[in-house]
C-alpha cells in the first residue's frame, strides 16, 4: 500500500505533466494558426474593452473574499470582521502564480493566524472554499448549458442539456444532504459551517461565476466573433479545471488549452487562440485589481482584530 508521501508525489507530477501536455497543445495549435494569429492586432477599442473587463473581474472577485467571509465565519468562534477576512482572501491571492498553486492558501493561513483566527477554523474553512468553489462553478456551467446547451464532444445538445440537468440535481441534493448531517450528527457541528454560511457563500459565488462568465462573453467582440450564452459556461468549466490541476500556477495551461478546445467549433481555430491569451491577460490584471482593492480593505482598519463586529 503507498504511503501519503507516494500519492502527493504522484499528484504533484501527475499536474506537472498535465500542464507540460497542455502547453505542448497550446503551442501546437499555436504553430498551426501562426499565419492568421501574426496579423491580429488590439485595436483602441479592444483595448478600452479589455481594460473595462479587468477592472470588473478584479472588483468581481470581491464576491470570492464575500464567500470566504461567510465560510469562516461559519467555523470560527465569534463573528469574523471583513476587514480582516477581505484582505485575508485578496492580498494573498496572487501567490497563486507563484510554482505549485499552494501559496496563496500558506499565505492566507498566516494573515488569519497573525488576526487570532485558531488552526483548525483556517484548515476547514479552506476545505469548505474549495468545495463550494468547485460545486458553484459546475453548477453554473450545469445551468447554462441545461437552458442553453450546445453540441460537446459530438453529443448532441439535447444530451448535452439532460447531462447538466443531472448534474445541478446531484449538486443541489448534495447540499442539502450535507446541512441536514450537519444539523443531526454532532461530531460533524465542528466542521460544518452555520447554515446561514452554506447558502450566503454559493450566493456570493454565483456572482462571480456570472460575471466572469459575462466577461469571457464580452471577449468575443475583440476578434469579432459572435458569441452565444453558452460561453460562458465554458469559461467556467475551464476555470474549474485549471482550479483543479495540482501544481499549475494560476490554472496556467490546462485551462487554456480546454478553451481552445471547446471554442474552435464555435469561433475557428485562430480566434479560440487569441480568445484564451486575451482571458488569461483579463484574469491576471483582475487579480492585481483584487490585490489593490484588497490592500485598501486592510489600510482602512489598520487595528482591525479578527472577532470585531
């Protein structure tokens, strides 16, 4: 039987070589297309429109440190201040980037330990984000595409739509099953957040899956595509799976090459490239707009103690 060491090391390498495969996609495609991608250039308006698009993700990612509030007041002892929580969640944000996609969480962990916020509080509320994270982004991708499906991976959009039904069905039982457990078995009260959090939290999430699923909308004016609503589930099926490959810096890599895969069907090969590059330029800007944001949060309330009101 493998010890735990084995299985973080084969998880580790095993997203290290997802996103060796991914690039060699990328650049593949990128190759492929290089007469059509060399000729494309912002004019003023697409870089009016980009600049627009970062500015709203990074203040959309409010609603993340929004959920991140609920979540760990939900676990923690006393009512948590957002003064502290926002920061906590914003200004340490972009050590995502940084190798492994573990550090923006061993910094967050720090800010709330330095605030009196207890171990175990950080540990569970972190695990609670990454569920519900993961859950409201499926479930939002799930709707779209249940009411405005489209042809994936040659099934056909009828089966496309029933699937995504299935799928916020399963979503939405599961949450209910898991405050009912909460409620009931007493060992679990611990390490369940207050109802009240487990559905201010979604609430606060679909927010920002909306919005970054409207900006990603938005992109197709940029390369003159026509978009459909269905991109924007795209768009978040591609975050959760950059999200969700262990040691990708900021979802690098995977989450681009899902775009460019599930997106030349519908705007062309060239496009789909430059649409992925122009999302990854949004996304990073936004994060540094979140910091900033975050930052003033923090300068505001300089002597701000974790349980104040």
């Amino acid at each position: 039987m493998a010890a735990p060491k084995d299985y973080r090391f084969l998880v580790r390498w095993g997203g290290r070589a997802i996103v060796v495969v991914a690039l060699i996609f990328l650049a593949w495609k990128a190759r492929e297309h290089w007469a059509v991608l060399s000729t494309w250039s912002p004019t003023p308006r697409t870089a009016g429109l980009l600049f627009a698009c970062s500015v709203a993700y990074g203040v959309g990612m409010m609603f993340i440190g929004e959920s991140w509030h609920q979540i760990l007041s939900g676990v923690a002892e006393g009512r948590l201040s957002r003064f502290v929580t926002w920061p906590s969640f914003g200004v340490t944000q972009v050590a995502k980037y940084l190798p492994g996609n573990v550090f923006h969480y061993v910094g967050r962990h720090v800010w709330l330990k330095q605030q009196g916020v207890t171990h175990r509080a950080a540990l569970t509320a972190t695990a609670w984000e990454v569920v519900l994270m993961a859950s409201t982004a499926l479930g939002v991708a799930a709707l779209l595409l249940m009411f405005w499906p489209i042809e994936i991976a040659s099934l056909p959009a009828a089966t496309v739509s029933l699937a995504a039904s299935a799928v916020a069905a399963v979503l939405l039982l599961v949450l209910i099953l898991v405050q009912v457990a909460g409620r009931r078995i007493s060992r679990l009260q611990p390490f369940v957040p207050a109802q009240t959090a487990l559905v201010l939290s979604p609430f606060a999430l679909l927010g920002f899956f909306g919005l970054q699923g409207t900006v990603f909308y938005l992109l197709f004016h940029a390369v003159d595509a026509t978009p459909v609503v269905a991109v924007a589930a795209i768009a978040n099926l591609a975050w959760l799976v950059g999200y969700a490959t262990p040691g990708a810096p900021g979802g690098i890599g995977s989450r681009e090459a899902l775009l460019v895969a599930m997106i030349t069907p519908l705007a062309g090969p060239s496009n789909a490239l430059i649409l992925a590059a122009l999302f990854r330029l949004v996304t990073t800007l936004g994060d540094f707009v979140c910091f900033a944001l975050s930052s003033l949060v923090a300068r505001a309330a300089p002597a701000e103690r974790a349980t104040a009101a």
